[in-house]
C-alpha cells in the first residue's frame, strides 16, 4: 500500500525548488546588504512561548497549533512563526551584551492547522528578519525599505505595502475603549465571531473577512486618530522617511495583523495572482515583547514572507522557474567507454563543472535524447575510438556539431571548456 503525505503537509518537488533556491539566495544577499546575520532556530519550542507572545486569543494559539505532550510530561509545539522564537533566543543568549543592536535574519518552516488552500499550508516556509535594541522610526523606514528591495530583487511586480500604527500600551486602552463602545452600538449587525471578539481583543473586529463586518467597517475608529502624540510623530516620521527614498506605503488604518505582539508601525505586504491568500509577507514593531518574555526593555522590529506564496505570484506572473542543467554530459558507447566515463566524470565535478555520466550500455540515439531533455549543452561521446586514442569527441547541442578529438581524454576543465569556445569561434 503507498502511503501518502499529510493533508496541508507538501513536497517541493525539483522543479519547484530551483525557484525557493533562487529567492533565498536572493534574500541571503539582500540581507547581507542591510547587515543582518542568520540564526537558526530550532523547530519546537515550549507551547508556553507563544501563548506568551503571540497572545492567548489569536487564531493561531486558540486554533492551529500543533501542540503535544512529550513524554515527560512538557507541552511543546511545532512552531506557527519564527518572531516569538528568535526572541526567546536574543534573551537565552543575552545577546544585547554583545552588541546593543542585533540584527538577525532566518529562513525555515512553520506549521499552523489552518484549512489547507491555494496559499495556505499547514507546513509553510517563511523568509524573516528582526531586529532588537532599536526603538526609532529610522530602524522602521530601514526594514520597509530592506523588504521592498527585497520584493523587488526576487522580482515580484505587484508588490504593495500597506501601513498603519497600532499605538502603544499608554494609548492602545482608550483607543480599545472606543472600540468596544462602537462595536456595542453595532453589536447586532456583527458575525457571531465578533461579537465573541467584542470582549477578548476588539482590535480583532477590524480584520474580519465576514461581508457584514467589512461593510460596517468604514465608521470604526481608528487608530491613527487616537494614538498620542508621540505614536503620532514616530509613525508620520516612518512614512516620510520612506518616502524620502521613493517608497511608497499604502495607509491601511483598520489594518491590525493577527498577531497581539504589535505596537506602533505594522506593514502587510498584498500582491496580485495569488486569489483571497494575497498576503505575501507582513509585520510590524513590538516594543513590549523582550521584556514580557523575561529579557530587557528593548525596542523590536521585523517582518516575515511566505515563500509558497512568493513563488505563486512569481509563477502567475509567467516567470520560467529556473532549471539548472549539467554543463557536460557524458556518453558511454560499449563497455571501455564506461569506465573512461566513470574517471573523465568524476574529475570534471571535483574541477567544478555541473556533469551527468550515463550508464548501462544505452544506445546513442537514446543517451542523445536523455542529455537533450536535461538541455545539456555538450555532450562528451567516449567509445572505443575515443578511448583508443585518448582523445574525446564532444557534440555542441546548439551547434548541432561533433568536435571530434576536440580535447585529451585527460584534459582539464579549463583546457576543454577553451578547446570548445575554440571551435565554435573557428566555426563562426
Ligand atoms: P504572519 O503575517 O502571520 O506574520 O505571516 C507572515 C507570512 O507567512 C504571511 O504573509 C504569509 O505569506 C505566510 N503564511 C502565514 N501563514 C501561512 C500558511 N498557512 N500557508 C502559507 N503561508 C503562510 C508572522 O508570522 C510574523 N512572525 C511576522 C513578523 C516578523 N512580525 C515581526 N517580525
């Protein structure tokens, strides 16, 4: 009987994964740019840190964490997200002794029991960067502009950022206060969900997907009216920061993210080709969360981006996934050709260069066709003529011509690749 993966749980198969590759590469320089360094975090945590952090009546504490109990009794959980993680690590290190700014960056899956759908997995791979010790709009308009290059280097063409202050904990209560005053004037006409919400995190009453909350939307307050003057100030600084740079951001003010961690500047990315899952990537500052989570009061800012979706858009815009084929591949004819085959191979690859070696005594016309399909552009033939005269005979495939004795069999990479430049020159 085969036995299949799990619901939400998917492969990346080859063709897919040269594209991952390429955007996390991407991210890797754009990350060095901005002088951020990787941390590898585990995949299991205490279940504890994010009931702590990423709050108690979020979807993703109350509904989709997978969460078990190891055999000594401790609860513990397959992470829905990377922030929470790499805050518990900057306090179990103490990394604010070593440098007052940490920058940190990381890559990796998370896992949320969501329902599964185009864009939405339960097993997802996220692209994150945080970073502690800065509490300046200056650090805030940093980040917007470090995602948006990276947007654009992985070359996401509809990206749009959408912006919004969440306050702090001195304005947030009135701001909830007002909230919940209005919500309670509408109660009715809301879903059943939020009038649950109404009580545990109002704040939650402005991103509800339901028709009927979306329609009463408009007359909510909000926070960009409410917050105090110096959330007022740090936020109008952000976005005149950006831009300064030509960055435009998009104003959202209901927007609220579904994460309770927030203060002041959030940021959701949206981009087109994606259906209703449009939200690329998102995140925000988080000022009280070291502290609450037992380290110093230090100022926190980050973002992640769902690499599945990522290569979505980029797969709805048209882009041909990368597919990386072997420089050389080496066609044995008859059974001394095979083990030259098997050496010329072996020493090609510790020289660098990518190389396929067929086996198993094909004929040519098949071998010819299998390199054809891997879009090899030389294909080394090594019969007995070849051996017998130690020197090879390589077919240019976009020539559509034999170099015969083009190169010794023992040559070096850098002699065959010349040798073959040679004769296309000579070609004209
Ligand atoms: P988030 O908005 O929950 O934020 O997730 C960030 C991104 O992860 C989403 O925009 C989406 O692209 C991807 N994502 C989330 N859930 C799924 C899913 N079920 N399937 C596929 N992709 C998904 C955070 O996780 C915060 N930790 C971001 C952050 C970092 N805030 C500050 N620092």
């Amino acid at each position: 009987m085969k036995i299949s993966s799990v619901k939400g749980f998917h492969d990346v198969l080859p063709a897919e994964s040269a594209r991952w590759a390429e955007i996390e590469a991407t991210a890797r320089d754009i990350f060095d740019r901005y002088n951020f360094s990787e941390i590898r975090l585990p995949i299991v945590e205490r279940a504890e840190l994010f009931r702590r952090s990423v709050g108690e009546t979020t979807d993703i504490v109350e509904k989709e964490m997978y969460a078990f109990e190891d055999r000594d009794g401790t609860v513990l959980t397959l992470r829905p997200e990377g922030t929470a993680s790499a805050v518990r690590a900057y306090v179990e290190h103490a990394m604010q002794t070593q440098e007052p700014v940490t920058k940190l960056s990381y890559f990796g899956p998370m896992f949320r029991r969501e329902r599964p759908q185009r864009g939405r997995l339960r097993q997802f791979s996220q692209i994150g960067a945080e970073v502690f010790g800065r509490d300046d709009p200056a650090i805030d308009a940093e980040i917007l502009l470090l995602l948006s290059d990276l947007l654009q280097a992985i070359g996401i063409e509809s990206a749009e950022i959408g912006v919004n202050t969440l306050g702090c904990s001195d304005c947030r209560p009135a701001f909830r206060e007002a909230l919940v005053a209005w919500g309670e004037s509408h109660r009715d006409q809301l879903c059943a969900d939020c009038q649950r919400r109404l009580q545990q995190n109002p704040l939650r009453l402005l991103d509800c997907k339901q028709p009927q909350c979306v329609a009463l939307r408009d007359g909510a307050p909000r926070m960009i009216e409410h917050c105090d003057p110096a959330c007022g100030e740090h936020f109008a600084r952000v976005r005149q920061l950006c831009e300064e740079q030509g960055l435009e951001l998009v104003l959202q003010p209901y927007m609220v993210r579904g994460l309770d961690y927030y203060c002041r500047t959030a940021f959701e990315v949206v981009a087109s080709g994606l259906g209703s899952q449009n939200a690329v990537g998102g995140g925000g500052r988080y000022d009280g969360l070291v502290k609450s989570l037992g380290g110093p009061q230090v100022g926190g800012i980050g973002f992640a981006l769902g690499v599945e979706r990522l290569a979505l858009v980029l797969e709805a815009q048209g882009g041909d996934a990368p597919r990386p084929a072997p420089e050389f591949y080496i066609a044995p004819l008859g059974a001394a050709g095979e083990s030259a085959a098997f050496a010329l191979g072996h020493r090609l690859r510790a020289e660098g260069a990518r190389v396929e070696v067929d086996s198993g005594g094909k004929s040519l016309k098949s071998q010819m066709r299998r390199a054809g399909k891997m879009e090899a552009p030389y294909v080394i033939l090594l019969g007995e003529d070849e051996v017998g005269s130690g020197r090879i005979t390589v077919r240019d495939m976009q020539a559509r011509a034999d170099r015969r004795g083009v190169a010794a069999l023992d040559t070096d990479i850098n002699e065959l690749r010349a040798a073959l430049s040679a004769a296309a020159t000579a070609e004209g």
